[in-house]
C-alpha cells in the first residue's frame, strides 16, 4: 500500500493534482513567514477551556502549519514548481470515556470553541454505543517546551532557481551516461506543529524533510526494449546541507558497483550512475531461478524491514483494529506472550526508534505529546514487543506510552503509527566485500523496487533496481528479472551475517499508507548489509505455463 501511496503522489508531481493533496497554492516568500507562539497558546486554551466546560476529562489541541514545495523536471526541462500551505486546528477529547475529534481551518476564538464543543458532542454521542472506556497511559505535563529539526541550510531560503539547475544538472550527467530519458523531482517538506494537553503540556515543533528521487529509462530502438535505474537515495530530516555530500561520507557498495552516501546525497553522481545502469541493464542476462543466498544493502532492505517487521509490529494491526487497509498481522500477541517467539535468527536484533538523527520519522514528541524514544522491538531473534500509543499502552502491560502517535494533517485525528524501525549493525567486524567472499551462489541487491505482502504481513515478494550474480565469493556480472520470495519468519530466520556499524545506513519513504480515511506519514529504517541463505529466487520474466 506503501508503494501505492508513492505512485499516487508522484504521478501528480507533474500537474495541479498535487495541491489538492498538500493544501493551497502559495507564492514562495510565504514559505519563511512564521505564526506566533502566543498566538498559538491563545488558541490551545481558547480550546482545552471550552472542551473542558463542555465535559470533557481530557482534552488535546494539535495546531498545523504544513509548508511544502515541489519541484519535477523531465530531461532538460522543468515541469512544474509547487508551493502549497495548509493550516488549522484539530481537537481531540475524551467524554464519557469515549473519544471526539472536530477540526477547523478558521483560527479565531470563536471557531476554535465551537470546534472544542462539538469534539466533546461527538465524544457523548460515541460513548453510548462505546463498550469499554478509554484508558490513557499516564502522561506528565511537560510545560512549555520546544524542539526542531537541527539544520546548517534553510531549503525555503534557498532559490528555486539553484534547486532546479541542480535537478536539471543531475538528468544532465544521467543522459551524458547512457540514459535515453532523465525525470528527477524534490519534494520539500515543513511541518510547524503546536500541541497542547490538559496534562499541562505546551509544545512546539518546527519539522523539515527532504527527498529528491530520480529515474533513468534507457531504450534500446533496436527492440524497443526498455531498463529503468531508479535513485539510490535515502530520504532525511535535515536542511539542504542533505546534498552537500562530503567525501568522508561516501561509502563503497561491494565490488565498486556504487557509490552511496551516509549523511548527504550526491544528487548528480547518483544521476550519472543511473544512466549508466539502466544502459547496462539492457544486456543484462536473465537470472536463473533457484535458491540462493542473497546480499542485501540496506537501501534494498530498508523496505523488506519496513512491509514484514515495521507493519507486522503495529499493536493496532495485531489487535485487528486496523484491518481494511493493508491488512492485520501474523505476529499476535499469543506470540509475544510466550517469550519465545523466533521472529528471526540470533543475529536479528531490531529496534524502534524516533530519536535517530536525520531519519524521517524524528522529532521530539510524538502527536500525544509523548517525548521521543527507543524501544527493542526483536531481541536476538525473539519477538519482545510492539508499537503502541497512549490508549494502547494498559494492553500490553506498558507503563507508558511508546510515543508513535502521528496525524498527516491538523484535521486528520492522531492514531498509532510506524516509527523508525531498524535492524541493529553486526557486532563483528565485516565490510560487504568480505560477507560475499563466503558467498559460492548468491545474488547481490542494491535499490527498491516492486514487491507484494499478504494481508498478515507473512508470505511475500521483493525486487530491486540493481542485480549482481555472486559465484565463488565474487561478482561476476549483472542479472535482471529477480525477484525473491519467502515468509516472514523463515526469511528472517535466514539471516546468517550483517556487516558492522561502518556501513550502517538509513532508507525510507515520505509515503506510508495506514488508516480509513487514509493518512500518509514519513518513516526511515535503516541497517547494514545483510545476507540471507537459502532464499527462493524467481525469474519475473518467464511465463508460467
């Protein structure tokens, strides 16, 4: 569904259905102008006082000023340039031990009570059908407090002129290299988010994002065929300093098929392997289907994490509460329970994290006002414990709250949803290029690329963008058509090494699909390279039958 997501928005990028999406076209000077904090204080209070004299016996006030700005360029071209800005209230109360949500976009004193009071009406109006009252983790009011993405470089002080000569530079290198047709886009992204609790918390948070992902489509005129290289870039919470990449940055993928980066992003570099690749690709073989034991970097596995531990570990999703949308999950609680549950090998050991530097899903507080933290989510192998939020924390035994509640929007109602989940660096050293020298028959896996999950988040399918045949512990040349398939837990299970804390890497997506009406959140997941033995590989391009 993720995928979907992402399709969505990017086949908008070209055209005026992306405001819609993100809000209201603005001019590009409007992107720098702040809204005051006693303003936004004003407002919380106007809000929590009118929910509480209506009766509620809690109340929280979410408070969003979303600034985005799109740029896509095809060729030597741009496309469009899209400044967008959305703002508003939402209200959310419990009553009667049952929640309402009302939201608005006027913000005076008057709308923002109405708005409290009818949140507290639908709240009375759910309890009669409600079975069982809601139960909030304790939440210490934390005063007034206040965090923000750290940055060296305002991406909205930035000329769109110098973004837009940097895209046009980068489809440049991709065609100089091979490519017959060049698209690169950057989506920029500013969250100003206000909230405030009857718990007695007052938070502000300033939030940016960016992501500029690239595909080169190289065309054979003879066949009319075609191979497409997609970005290898990671996503990140930081300022445009993101594609400042600094050579001691730059890692070597194994056998020098790439260059990728940890903390900043050649762009045109990237750019210029792409054309190349995608050319390449063209004369690639076809693989041979079988088993094999598979090398995957960590932006290939950043998505295997993110479909088979980051969806499957959602206490909503286990609970069955969250079902329509995706689906459910194979790891129930009676797994959990019995402490011995073997998610994967002795080697998995996997974490949730919302206080990993330039991730996507960092901030200091989550939409509950909860502060940020770590959890494990897989200790050496064994399932240990789930997401969950303030209203799901007394199921579990949990004390508190984990701190992953997220909204997309000031009028969409905050829920449980995925943070960083990453699998932790092996202990012993090890580069890529030492794990494929163990490696007889193997396949080496760069990039992300189609996949397809089962509604428990159990059997699935995983492509890449980049395929290296491994025979006898060395690269022996490219492969298209792969595609490999397993279950959760014998996949996982498969894990026989990750490479060390020196080539530890983020990936992730702006766009992760959950919910009814369906809400979007930004996530990362990061690891080291990682083999797995013994996995089933297909060939995508052969019919059956």
């Amino acid at each position: 569904m993720e995928r979907r997501s992402f399709l969505k928005v990017s086949a908008a990028a070209g055209g005026a259905l992306l405001v819609p999406v993100f809000g209201n076209a603005i001019a590009a000077e409007e992107l720098l102008k702040p809204v005051a904090l006693q303003f936004k204080k004003a407002l919380a209070d106007v809000a929590l006082n009118a929910a509480t004299k209506a009766g509620a016996s809690y109340c929280d006030v979410r408070i969003g000023r979303y600034l985005n700005q799109f740029i896509t360029t095809r060729d030597l071209h741009v496309e469009n340039i899209v400044n967008t800005e959305s703002s508003g209230i939402g209200v959310r109360v419990i009553a009667g031990g049952a929640y309402g949500f009302c939201s608005t976009n006027v913000m005076t004193p008057d709308a923002v009570a109405d708005a409290a009071r009818q949140a507290v009406a639908i709240a009375k109006a759910n309890a009669r059908l409600q079975t069982e009252p809601v139960q909030l983790a304790p939440q210490k009011g934390l005063g007034e407090v206040a965090w923000a993405t750290p940055f060296t470089k305002d991406w909205r002080a930035v000329p769109i002129k110098d973004k837009a000569d940097m895209l046009i530079a980068a489809n440049q290198a991709g065609l100089d290299a091979g490519a017959s047709f060049m698209r690169s886009l950057l989506f920029q992204v500013n969250q100003q988010k206000y909230f405030a609790s009857t718990d007695g918390s007052y938070i502000d948070q300033d939030i940016h994002r960016l992501w500029s992902p690239l595909t080169a489509t190289a065309v054979d005129k003879a066949s009319n065929r075609f191979r497409t290289r997609d970005g290898l870039s990671s996503p990140a919470s930081m300022g445009f300093e993101f594609f400042d990449a600094k050579p001691e940055h730059k890692i070597r993928a194994a056998g020098g098929v790439a260059t990728l980066y940890k903390g900043g992003y050649d762009l045109i570099e990237d750019a210029r392997a792409a054309g190349r690749q995608a050319r390449d690709k063209l004369s690639a073989k076809t693989v041979e289907p079988g088993k094999y034991d598979l090398v995957l970097s960590p932006e290939h596995l950043f998505l295997t994490i993110h479909e088979s531990v980051g969806h499957a570990t959602e206490l909503d999703r286990v609970l069955g509460y969250e079902a329509n949308y995706a689906g459910t999950s194979f790891a129930t609680l009676d797994k959990w329970q019995s402490k011995n549950f073997k998610y994967g090998s002795d080697l998995v050991n996997i974490v949730a994290d919302k206080t990993a530097p330039g991730s996507l899903a960092w901030v200091g507080y989550d939409d509950e006002g909860v502060p940020a933290k770590r959890w494990d989510l897989i200790r050496k192998g064994v399932l240990v414990n789930y997401q969950a939020t303030r209203d799901q924390a007394h199921i579990i035994g949990e004390k508190e709250s984990h701190g992953c509640s997220y909204a997309d929007s000031w009028s969409s109602v905050q829920f449980q949803r995925m943070p960083n989940v990453s699998l932790e660096a092996g202990k012993a050293r090890l580069t890529p290029d030492e794990m494929i020298r163990d490696v007889k028959k193997g396949i080496y896996i760069l990039g992300r690329g189609s996949y397809s999950i089962d509604q428990q988040r159990y059997n699935f399918q995983f492509g890449g963008q980049l395929y290296y045949e491994i025979k006898n512990g060395k690269i022996v040349g490219q492969v298209e058509d792969v595609a490999y398939q397993s279950n959760t837990q014998e996949f996982w299970n498969a894990c026989s090494a990750l490479c060390d804390e020196r080539d530890w890497r983020m990936g992730g997506s702006f766009f992760d699909g959950k919910g009814q009406p369906s809400q979007v959140s930004a996530v990362s997941h990061g690891s080291s390279t990682t083999r797995f033995n013994g996995i089933n590989v297909i060939n995508v391009a052969r019919k059956i039958g």
